[in-house]
C-alpha cells in the first residue's frame, strides 16, 4: 500500500514514499528532497554465505547522468565504473550502517541507492544516506535503526545545516555526521583549519537535528516496518571458548599479543592456533570457526589489558606516539619526495606537476564540479602487509584514503593565480601497521614542500582508538593506534589538521555510537598528536616550501591578453599556437579571459613563446621594431613573419640604405632580421623598413 510522509529539514522538504516501488525487495523507499530523487532499497539473502567469518555486506550508490540532462561522454554512452565520488558515498553511506546489524549475522545484505534526479541544492548523497537507513528500518533485515544523516557547512562563521550550493562553495567546513537516537556514529569532514572548539560545536547542532529526523523515522517505521526475521547465528559456541582457554590460558595468550612487532605476534597466534588444530583434530565443527574463535580471544585479552590495565600491545602509554621519522628527497629526478615513518608505518609521497591543462576533467553529477587540480592517489601493496597478492588497481579503500588526505591537505594549497599549476600527489605505502592514510598526509605535506608548492602550512594526521566498557563513563582513548589495536578496538578517529585548526576528519567505528565526551577527547588528543608531529619531526626535516620549482619540474609563465585577441593566437583550427608550440617546445595553456601560461622546462624555449604571443597580440604601429623572419621573396621585396600568422611586407626600397637592384642580392628565405613598422601603404597595408632601424 503506497505511503507518503513529509517533513520540512532546513527549508526544503523530504519526502519519503513507502510501497510505490520496488515491491520485492525486502524494504524500498523513493527519496526526495527538494527535486534531488533517489530510490534506495534494502535486499537480503535467504541463508548465511557459508565459510565466512564477516558480515557479507554491499553498499551502492549508483549515479545516473541523466538525474542531471546529460549524456555519458565516451565512444560507450552508458554509465561506466563507478566515480570516485560514488565510492566515497558508498563509504559514507557503509561506515555508520554496518554496526547496527547483529555480530552475528552472515546473510548477505546489499543496500542500493539509485540516484534518478538531482536538484543541485539538495545533496543526493545526503539523500541516499537517509533513504538507505529508513529502507533498512522498515525492512525484515534485523538493524538497529534508524539513523539520521546532517550535512553542516560554515558561512561567514554560522552553521548551515544540509547546504544549497551557493552556501557549499562558500563554506569553511564540509561536515556530515551520522546520529542514532542516543549518540554520534560517523564523522566525516572537510575544514579550513576550523578550530576544534567550533568542529566540536558543529557535531552536536548536526546531532540535535538528527533526532528530530529519527523521530520522523520512526513514525513511517511504526506505520510500515516489517517484523524482523530470524537468522542462523554464526556466534562461536561458548563451549569452545571454555575449551580453547584450558589449553591456552589468558596468561599465554597476553605473552604472544603483546608485542611492538607484527610479524613476531603473527607467529605467536599461528602457534597458538596449530596446537588448538591438533587438539580439536576430531571436532570438525568447532575447526569450522576455530579461526573466528582464535580472533575473538585475541580481541578479548587486548581489550580487558588496555581498559583495566592501561597496557597497550607495544608496551607504549596511553598517550605516546611510536617512533617517528622523516626525511626529504629521497628519490632523485622527480619533482618532490618526501617519507614518514611512524613505529611500523612508513609512507614515500612523490609529488608532480604539470601545467593546468593537466587537472581532472570531472564528468559527474555535481555541475559546479567540473575538474580538480589538486590530485591525491594513495596505493596499498600486499608488501606492505607481509602478503602477496597480484595487483588489481586500486579498490575503494585506497581510493577513500587518498580522498581524505587530498581533503586534508587542500585547504593549505595555493590558489591558481599564486601558483598556476596542477598538482599530483602519490602515496606509496611501504609498510602498515596502522594509520597508514594519516602517515600519508604528513608526507605529502613534506613532499609539496620540497616541490616549491607554497603551502600555507605545515599538516599532520593522527589516528586516536578507543576501548569501551559495559557503561558509557567506561572507556579509554588511546594516541595512535597500531593495526592489532584497530582491530580489536572499538574506533578509528583519523583527524589531519593544521597548528591553526583542523582540515579533515574521518571517524569509523564498530560500537553503537560515541557520547560527547569520548568526542571531545579524541579530539584534543588528536591535537596534542599532530602539534607533536609538526614541531618536533616534520618541520626538522623540512621546515617550510622552497622558494622555487626543482630543476626537473616544468616553469610556467603567466602573461594577459585581450580576450578578443585569443583567436589570433590560437589561427585557424589551431595552426598558429601549434606552430608556436613546435617551434619553442613548450606547452601553452588559453583560458576564455585571456589568461595564457606557457609551461616548458628551458628558459629560452619560454620566454621566446611569449615573445611571439606578445608580437601576435600587438597592434602594428609607426616606429615599432619587429624581429621577423624572411619567408617570402618577390620582385617588390620580401614578407616577414614576426609571428606564426603575423606578416608584413618590406619594399624593395626598404631593404638597405644602398640601391638594391635584386631583393635575392641581400636576403634568402630564413634570414631573421629587424625591421621597423612605417605605417600603413597607401592600400591599407602595415609596411616594414630594414634600411630605418635604428643602429
């Protein structure tokens, strides 16, 4: 039966409509907000997947160029892959979802969100981040829902809650926080260096509506949900446990966890584990989950050391930070490298850059997007790990990575006019053991530094973990979490930020969400972190940008012409700049107000291109002198080219002071001479004079 419900949320209204479409899938909901649609739904397995220890779940945000009027580009005209922005959603969308379902669950689980029309001041991210959580809700899949999602931006120091997109453009802050009824569950954010105090702020007025929506929720939940159907538990059986601790006591197991190197506990659990194989040889069932019981106990004997010990894994305080180095221009040639070492995390960032030209082209749903110049690409070998396994291009961990510390490290970039460049940066991951995407932040800072990319300031990422108790005063934030402590933690709270304020944040966890409190701590501890990081390693190894480009690195000059002038540059279908280009070697780059920048890496090369741009775009007049080529010879006298499309005629009795009976006496194709401008002939036309240039 079909349903509609309304809500106004920050001037626009949502509206939800239950039982219109999509019928068979377990739970469907059409979204819209404002003109923005999208149809999210909510599907199911019958059975678990058999031989897994993970929750099988799919997160899809699938974008449709015609919600915008347009046609794919490409020989193909149908949506490909999916963009890098809809892997980023579907992250967003996954990261407050997935700790709702039960522990236990292994039916596959998949969440669509086709987005079908977009109204460019309502977010159909957004949107697909409510509807994924209400089709959830209402469905027969157990979840622990509703959620609610608040976009928050910052204009002119006052809080903008689900921004249009003027007010996105003009913003200092791209927050999104995810609410259950209680407590915060996701944090993800971009920032101009926005105090902490104001983050925080911002987090809790996004929190407050976001009960208001749940209440919404509710209702249409109340009305249409369906009762939850029951599931084969993949819980490991008690018995096994009780079993595996009389023959590996928590004395054993705390001396093989707690370690400050990874590969020696790795070899610790692989023992432990054969000698529970062997002692477990004729119980086929408990062999089954023996892996996910091993991990259980690990998880179980870290937690309670750390939370009522204050002992961490490595042995470090709650608050120290592993190991740090770092070290500039370690890879020769190349325009800028730096690397970052925390504890058993190092990172190598090459930076690259090339002339505008080379941005991103964007072909995507947001209109007033349509390239980037600021490229952050982050790769995750299985080196890095101890593994092997082929390569496959980057997934959406490492696209998400890169993503957040491109974020991070934006707002601290020159604009275009203080340095006209594109700009790429590379993370090459050498070893990980935790952190890795914050590690990648600080060496990218360092390496746009050591490129001569003027930087406002230096940047730095930490990550702070948590461990919870039965109550919500029971918990322990820890500085700088390693992988084990990732693992069996509760929360990775990333946040990059500068001495000024922070620029990103990203915050997952695997609990039902985080009190004010634990917020506020794991912020400041961030901050103590990174100020640490900046002053004390980073800015000893490079303290701030060099004052030029590396000598391996393309120069670019800058001049103005007169928009109406840039046809005479560019010639017909292109052949006056291509010959300009072939003639200096350099790259040329016109935009529509007639800024041109002329990328090359000699000197010569350049300045000889502006030269004869500048020749282009200048009016003849009297008294001028021209530098031309002789590119054609007739009885009269002979043509000059000063520019590629630009030529001018000297007479015969203008060559030389002396009678000339032959213009081929003194001049052949290819001579380069000066000549002065005359004026224009009795015909209209500019003539030149070899004979008057002044000695």
């Amino acid at each position: 039966m079909y349903k509609k419900y309304e809500l106004e949320l920050a001037g626009r209204t949502l509206r939800v409509d239950v039982g219109r479409v999509a019928k068979q899938a377990n739970g469907a909901v059409l979204m819209h907000y404002g003109d923005t649609t999208v149809l999210c739904t909510a599907t199911a397995s019958e059975k678990p997947r058999d031989g897994i220890d993970f929750f099988p779940l799919s997160v899809e945000y699938n974008e449709r160029l015609y919600a915008v009027g347009k046609i794919p580009g490409g020989f193909n005209k149908r949506e490909g892959k999916a963009s890098e922005n809809a892997i980023l959603t579907d992250r967003v969308i996954d990261r407050p979802m997935r700790p709702l379902f039960p522990k236990d669950y292994r039916n596959d689980v998949t969440l669509e969100n086709l987005v079908m029309s977009v109204d460019q001041d309502c977010s159909p991210e957004l949107t697909a981040m409510l509807g994924a959580s209400v089709a959830t809700s209402i469905s027969d899949i157990p979840f622990d829902g509703p959620i609610s999602t608040t976009q928050v931006g910052l204009v002119d120091g006052e809080f903008v809650f689900n921004p249009t997109a003027a007010q996105r453009e003009a913003s200092d802050l791209a927050l999104t926080v995810a609410s259950t009824k209680e407590k915060v569950i996701m944090i993800e954010a971009g920032a101009n260096e926005v105090p902490e105090d104001k983050m925080i702020e911002a987090i809790f007025a996004a929190h407050e509506l976001n009960q208001k929506v749940i209440a919404f929720f509710d209702t249409i939940v109340a009305e249409c949900g369906k009762e939850k159907h029951a599931y084969e538990s993949c819980a490991v059986p008690q018995e096994l446990f009780d079993a595996i601790k009389e023959i590996v006591p928590p004395e054993e197991m705390e001396v093989a966890v707690f370690t400050d190197d990874k590969q020696t506990r790795e070899e610790n659990i692989r023992q432990i584990t054969e000698k529970l194989e062997e002692a477990f040889a004729e119980n086929e069932e408990w062999l089954e989950v023996l892996g996910e019981a091993v991990y259980q106990y690990q998880k179980k004997t870290v937690r309670k050391m750390i939370l009522k010990d204050h002992k961490r894994p490595d042995g470090r305080a709650i608050d120290e930070i592993r190991p740090l180095a770092a070290e500039v221009d370690l890879i020769p040639r190349v325009h800028g490298s730096a690397m970052f070492t925390r504890g058993q995390t190092q990172i190598c960032t090459v930076t690259t850059l090339a002339p505008l030209s080379e941005a991103q082209r964007l072909d995507g749903l947001d209109e007033a997007e349509t390239s980037k110049r600021y490229m952050h690409h982050y790769n995750f070998p299985s080196y890095s790990v101890g593994e092997t396994k082929p390569s496959r291009g980057p997934g959406r961990r490492e696209i998400g990575h890169g993503a957040l510390a491109e974020r991070a490290l934006l707002p601290v970039l020159p604009s275009e006019s203080e340095f006209p460049y594109a700009i790429r940066t590379v993370s090459e991951t050498f070893e990980s053991n935790g952190s890795t995407s914050q590690a990648s932040v600080c060496a990218s800072s360092m390496s746009l530094m050591t490129a001569g990319v003027p930087i406002k300031s230096a940047v730095a990422g930490i990550s702070a973990g948590l461990v919870t108790g039965d109550t919500d005063d029971d918990y322990l934030v820890l500085t700088d979490i390693q992988g084990l402590e990732d693992f069996f933690g509760d929360m990775d709270f990333k946040v990059a930020g500068t001495h000024k304020g922070i620029t990103a944040i990203q915050m997952d966890i695997k609990i039902h969400g985080l009190t004010r409190p634990i917020i506020e701590e794991a912020i400041a501890a961030t901050k103590k972190a990174r100020t640490y990081i900046i002053d004390e390693v980073m800015s000893k190894a490079i303290a701030e940008p060099r004052p030029e480009v590396g000598p391996y690195a393309p120069k670019i000059i800058q001049m103005q012409i007169d928009p109406q002038k840039i046809g005479d540059v560019v010639g017909q279908r292109g052949k006056t700049i291509n010959a300009i280009i072939e003639q200096t070697g350099v790259k040329i780059d016109i935009e529509d107000d007639g800024s041109v920048s002329i990328c090359g890496t000699e000197k010569e090369g350049m300045d000889q291109a502006a030269k004869l741009i500048h020749t282009i775009v200048t009016e003849f007049e009297a008294g001028q002198v021209f530098e031309g080529k002789v590119v054609s010879i007739k009885d009269f006298g002979a043509f000059l080219e000063f520019a590629p499309g630009k030529e001018g005629l000297v007479h015969i009795s203008k060559i030389a002071k002396k009678r000339v009976d032959k213009v081929e006496d003194v001049l052949k194709l290819g001579d380069v001479v000066k000549a002065v401008c005359l004026g224009k002939d009795k015909m209209g036309r500019f003539s030149f004079s070899i004979r008057d240039v002044a000695e």
